[in-house]
C-alpha cells in the first residue's frame, strides 16, 4: 500500500543564500495491508519528513513514492486531495482546532468529506467518543476550550472515523493515560486486522511493541553530512 | 424649406430632428430616444419637453387640447394652449373627443381615445432606474440587458416598509415585455389606460432631453408582485358635482373647518356630465 | 421579466457529480498599457474545490480575480466555464451567469451592497433579478439565508447601515448565495475585519463551502486564511504564478524563493 523505493529530499533555503539542506537519501521501504510498521531513529532522523513527504505537504523529489496506487511525485493536487479524503488518514497528536463547530461534528468531519449519511457518520462519531471517555455533554461543544488529553482523544477519534486503507499515526499515544492508550491500541489493531496498512512513530516503546509488526530506523535514510 | 413643414413655433431642421427621434421611439416602444432639447419660451419643468413634442407633430388641421392634472383651464394647460393658438394658429378646443392632439401634464383623459389621436406627455425624469442607480452609463446598460431586478427591490421596499406597493403615481410599467418605462407622473389610476390605447401615446421630457412613445394598441403591465398584485386605486367617493364614481377625483378643501369636496380632475369629463344632467352631492343647488 | 437574454442554459442550480473542471483557464493576461498586469496564467477548477491567490499587493491577483469576474476584459488567453467561452460570451449572458451561478464578494461590504436599501431587498434582489415575483417567498428566503448567515432574521427591515462590518460581510455573502452559485470569487473577503470576526467567517465560509458544494476562488494576502480555506494555492509575483500546488505543500515546503520568503514573513500560520 505504501511503496518507497530510493527516496530523496533536499531543502533549497533560498532566503539563505541557496543552501542546500539534504535531509533524506535512499529512503526505501515498504508497508503491505494490514500491516503496522513503526519508523525509529534518533529526533532530527528524518522521522517527520518521511511521514510529511508520504502525506503530501512535504514535495517528494526524486525516487519513488507510491500510496496505494498513486504516485505522489507526480501526483496533481486534486489527486492528492482525493487520496486524502478517501484512502489516506493522518492521525498526529495535535488537533488543529477548528472553532465552532461542535465535537461531534469535528469528528464525524472526515465521513461527511466522503459523502456517508449524517445519521451514519454521527453514529459513528459518537461510538468513538465514547470509547475514547470523552463525556457526552462535551460532545455539542467545540473542541477549542477542552483540555490538552481531550483535544487529543477527539482528534484520535476524528482519524479512525472514516476505515481508510492507508493511515499514518505520529504518536498516537503520546501523553494520554493508561485506559485511553489501551483504547488508541485496540483501535490501531482493529484496523489492522480490517486490513490497513499503518505506518507510524511511536515513542512510546510498550506500545509500539503491542502494535508494530517492524520497526525502520530511518536513521540509513540520512544523508551523509558534508563536513 | 416649404413652408409647411416649418410649420408651428420649430425651426425645419429642429423638427425634423424631433420627428426623427419620434419615429425611433415609436419603432421601439418604451425605449428612451435621446433628442437636441430645444430652449423653449417657457421655463424647464413647464412643459417644454411636450411643447416641442407637440409642434413637432402639428399640421394646420390639427384641434389642440391642452390639460394640467385633467384641467382645461389652470395657468399652465392656459398658457400653452395661448401658445400654439397664437404660433401655429390651430384651433383649440376643450373637448377630449374634438380634439385630434392632446398635450397632457399628469393625466390621461377618462374619455376614451381614438386612432386619430396623438396624446403627448410632459416629463420631468423619464428614466425610471433614476433614483435607484444614479449613474447614466449604468441605467442605459441595464435598459439594454432587460436587467430590471433593481425595479423590484423598488417594489419590494415599498411593501416592507408600508405593507403595500406605496408608488402612487409615475408608477413603473414594462412594455410589451421589454422596457421599463416611467408612464410620467400620471397617478397609477391611469396606468391600465396605457395599455392597448388606440391613440399614439408620446413622452417628451426637455430638461432629460429624452422622448419615449407608445404605439397604439401597445402591451404596458404595470409591475408588482403575485401576492400583491397591482391595483389602480382612486380616492373612495364619488365626484360632488357630477357624481361620477369611477374617475379620477381631486380633493378639494372648501374651508377652515375640515370641509371638503371631491370633484373629477377632468374637467372636459365632469362639465361633459353636468351638462347631460348627472349631478353630484354639491351640484343641487346650481341646476 | 422574459427576455431572449435570460433562461438559456443556466437553469440548473445543484452542481451534480460533473467529471470535468468547472472553470479552465489557459494562457490568461492582462496588460495596463507597457505593465504586465498579469500574465501566462493557467490553472484548472472543479466542481468543490477551493483555490486560493496569495501575493502581495500589486502581486496581480485582483487584476486576475477581475478578469475572470468579467469585470476587467483579458487581452491574452482562454476563460471557459462549463465548456462556455467567458472571452467570446455576450454582456448580457455574463450578466445573467454573474447573477445566477456566480458569485463575487468584494472586500468592502459597501462596494458589494446597496446601503440604501434593506437587508431583505439586498438578499432578494438576486432572485427578483431572475425573475421572483412572489414577495412573500422572497422574504422567506431572504430570512432563512440570514438566519444562516447568522443575522438575526428580526433584522430584515433593517438597512445595511445599522449593521456592523462583519454583519456587512456576511449580509454580502447572503446576497451573493441566495441563488445558489457554483462558482465564488472573492477578495479579501476578511480584509478590514477583527481578528475574531474574521474567524467566524471564515468557519461559515468554510461551512457553506461543503453544504453547498461551491468552487470558490479567493485572493487574499492573509496566509492563515489561504491555510484555513483553500484545498490549492496559486503564489503571484509581479502578475505571474510563481509557484501552485497543494495548500499545505505550498506553505510547509515552499519551493521558490519568494514563496519562502513570504511564508518566513509570517509569525504562525
């Protein structure tokens, strides 16, 4: 589902008089469906650019980088947009707060998006927020005024809405207490066991040992410094 | 230049000018024709828009009527008719019927008109889009792309602000479902009159330097809403000397004690009436 | 009112499933005598998305945003809307396209409203234009859109005077929807609005967006709006499209110059 082969990125600082910044090289690896493979590595390793470049903000350059059938080095836009809303999902411990609009809604967002009935995507939502412990008169309230642990539940819940085939976790367990990371790993096993292919950094090691069928040090991704 | 056709007050070129712009207008109903507004004898606002109308179309065979809000006799309807009897020396008449020219100020005569008729309008403000779009180039583009929302939102004010369509005269009409045309400022009782009018209906306004005309039997809908629909409205009595109940009626104040009268603003109409025999609340004691 | 101009082929209101682009534009310029107004810009738009112009003042971005409006005539290059010519099309059936199935809010609510008229003639005046005459709908539809431009319906005898300028703003963005466009053009619809104004804005924009399935193309130099807002962002520098991509890309990995200076010039977006 994920297909990296030979992978480069470089950073062209041009507001620092063009230097160039290399920080992944000959990156390759490979994630089948059902499937958890964690990347580990020292911070700076190139952890992040991996999963950036495999989510799109990050420009892919040279090599390949193919997500379930799309190549995102020649992908258009639109197309990554697309594979966005319907077959690749990001889960990050920071919720981008959308103000306004309730909970409930934040997470039943990404269903919508694909155009499953209200009724449907709502039931849904509130199936997670439940298990993940955010309690019911929370849920017609915005996001933006609960505290840090449940800003992160409900962006956890929101990335396991929707069953996409290709889902990247950056830390999904991070500072949440032990009832609610034994949540967050059931439900990264539920979907691997529906098939996905998840690729993720965890730093949490017990969790990572629950989850992650292999690990990739990235740190053989990183370029060789030029003294 | 024979001398027939500089005939009536206009020089030849000035006629032929007007007449051209005449015809245009009459090619295309309701649409605003620009002409070289002539000074007139007369102060702007007195009619010197359908005074040049008026001896534009005069021929010495023509009987000239000449009406101010339906009077025969008030200042201005007077001194025009003075005019043209003293600078083309037609003859002049009171008589809606007898007359073959009719140069009105705010009214349509309740008489009904005939083929052989010219019925000429003083306007002041001819462009019905005026006071809502203030720029010139704006209102002619919107005449030419038919893009007459703004006409509705008129409408539409009117009717929050008062719960009716409060337009009481110079009410805006669409002709043959093209232009939106001010009628002049006859009161909206008139408005159904325009409509399939056998007479040549035409609109000189001086100081806009614009003529607009109605073919005879032209469609003119007065504009409105489904769920308040148009409706031409008079003063609800009948006229004091007559007794006419379905014409136009002015209010008259008889003194300082709240007394008053209604009497029909025609007044070839009311005197045709009395003189049959009909009489009014007020006209017992004059027989 | 009936006329040959109107009712063509702009009778549908909900965009359906369409596979093709709504709005292609190739080679599109525009030049004010010697200087490049803007120029070489091609760019494609469907049915939903939301694209985003970003640069800075005298970048070209309004110049462009007018030539699509139809406000400025392009002197170089191809509009097609729907597979309609935009250069070759009549003013009359762009005016009919403007009024019906698109949409334009200016930055100024004043340039975008009648001042001197009603809230609920503003809103109403769309649908009159294309032939409403039942004054009790009218007003139905000019309430309901208030209400969901969050305006308290109460206020539809009110003029846009007594109104506050995000009230303005968003009495602009009712007006403009009432007929349900598929296509929104705006600039710099958050202009001269509070921080927090701007943020419920946008949230409804961004609401109104999905709901109602619209393309929007919006000009504004805030990056944050353009990060909220746009699926896709187009960078302009002296009438030109420098750099375009995905939002996020363009502005968490900006690959030209300029784009990264623009995008180091910003506190946090």
């Amino acid at each position: 589902m994920i297909e990296i082969e030979n992978l480069c990125k470089s950073f062209t600082l041009h507001t620092q008089g063009g230097a160039v910044l290399p920080v992944l090289a000959g990156a390759s690896l490979r994630v089948g469906p059902g499937e958890c493979v964690a990347l580990t590595g020292a911070s700076g390793a190139g952890k992040s650019t991996l999963m950036r470049m495999i989510w799109g903000n990050y420009r892919a350059q040279t090599g390949r980088l193919v997500v379930d059938g799309l190549d995102l080095v020649r992908a258009t836009p639109r197309e990554i947009i697309a594979l966005r809303r319907e077959r690749m999902g990001y889960v990050s411990q920071f919720l981008r707060v959308v103000p306004r609009v309730p909970t409930r809604r934040v997470v039943a967002d990404p269903l919508l998006a694909t155009g499953a009935p209200e009724d449907e995507a709502f039931a849904r939502a509130e199936a997670l927020l439940t298990r993940l412990n955010i309690p019911e008169r929370l849920w017609s309230l915005s996001p933006t005024t609960f505290s840090g642990g449940e800003q992160q539940r409900v962006n956890i819940a929101r990335g396991f809405a929707h069953p996409f085939p290709v889902l990247l976790l950056d830390e999904p367990t991070a500072s949440l207490d032990p009832v609610n990371r034994a949540v967050v790993l059931e439900l990264i096993s539920e979907a691997k066991a529906r098939g996905a292919a998840i690729l993720g950094i965890f730093h949490d090691e017990a969790a990572r040992a629950t989850v992650a069928d292999r690990e990739i040090d990235v740190t053989g991704f990183t370029p060789a410094r030029a003294a | 230049m024979s001398e027939g056709y500089s005939f009536a007050y206009l020089d030849a070129a000035t006629k032929r000018m007007i007449r051209r712009a005449l015809l245009k207008a009459l090619a295309v109903p309701g649409y605003q024709v620009p002409f070289a507004s002539r000074e007139m004898p007369m102060p702007y606002g007195w009619g010197t828009g359908g005074v040049q109308v008026t001896a534009a179309c005069l021929i010495p065979e023509d009987v000239l009527k000449v009406i101010d809000q339906g009077a025969d006799d008030t200042t201005n309807a007077v001194s025009i008719r003075r005019f043209f009897e003293r600078t083309a020396g037609v003859a002049t008449t009171t008589r809606t019927t007898e007359a073959s020219v009719i140069q009105t100020r705010h009214r349509i005569p309740e008489a009904a008109l005939t083929e052989r008729q010219i019925l000429v309008y003083q306007v002041p403000i001819p462009e019905p889009l005026r006071f809502l779009e203030p720029r010139e180039a704006e209102t002619r583009r919107m005449h030419a792309l038919a893009d007459y929302g703004l006409m509705h939102v008129k409408l539409y004010e009117d009717i929050a602000r008062h719960g009716a369509i409060a337009t009481s005269y110079a009410y805006p009409v669409l002709v043959e479902g093209r232009y939106v045309m001010d009628p002049s400022p006859i009161p909206k009782f008139d408005n159904p009159k325009l409509s399939g009018c056998p007479a040549i209906q035409l609109f000189g306004a001086g100081r806009e330097a614009r003529i607009h005309a109605l073919p005879p039997y032209t469609r003119v809908v007065s504009l409105d809403f489904e769920d308040h629909p148009f409706v031409p409205s008079k003063a609800d009595a009948a006229c004091d000397l007559c007794g006419a109940e379905a014409s136009y009626l002015d209010e008259v104040i008889t003194d300082d004690a709240g007394g008053r009268m209604f009497c029909c603003s025609d007044t070839d109409f009311c005197a045709g009436r009395c003189a049959a025999g009909h009489a009014g609340r007020l006209s017992e004691g004059r027989a | 009112m009936r006329n040959g101009a109107q009712g063509r082929i702009w009778t549908k209101k909900k965009p359906e499933a369409e596979a093709g682009p709504l709005l292609q534009v190739e080679g599109l310029g525009k030049h004010w005598g010697a200087r490049i107004g803007c120029a070489e810009v091609d760019f494609d738009l469907y049915p939903g998305e939301v694209l985003g112009i970003v640069g800075e003042s005298g970048s070209g971005k309004s110049t462009l945003l007018g030539c699509l409006a139809g406000h400025l005539s392009a002197d170089a290059g191809r509009i097609h809307y729907r597979g309609h010519d935009l250069r070759a099309m009549g003013e009359p059936e762009r005016r009919h396209l403007a009024r019906t199935e698109w949409a334009f809010v200016h930055q100024n609510p004043r340039d975008g409203l009648r001042m001197g008229v009603t809230a609920g003639a503003n809103v109403g005046e769309r649908l009159m234009a294309v032939g409403a005459r039942h004054y009790g709908a009218i007003r139905a539809q000019a309430r309901d859109w208030l209400g969901r431009v969050e305006i308290d319906p109460g206020r539809i005898d009110d003029r846009p005077r007594a109104f506050s300028g995000g009230m303005q703003q968003r009495l602009q963005i009712a007006r403009n929807l009432v007929t349900g466009p598929r296509l929104v053009l705006m600039d710099e619809p958050t202009g001269g609005l509070d921080v927090s104004v701007q943020a419920r804005l946008l949230d409804l924009l961004r609401e109104l967006v999905r709901e109602m399935g619209l393309s929007v193309i919006i000009v504004t130099h805030d990056l944050a709006v353009a990060r909220l807002l746009a699926d896709r962002l187009m960078v302009m520098k002296d009438g030109r499209v420098i750099e375009a991509g995905l939002t996020d890309q363009v502005l968490d990995d900006p690959q030209a110059a300029y784009t990264q200076l623009l995008v180091s010039s910003v506190l946090q977006v």
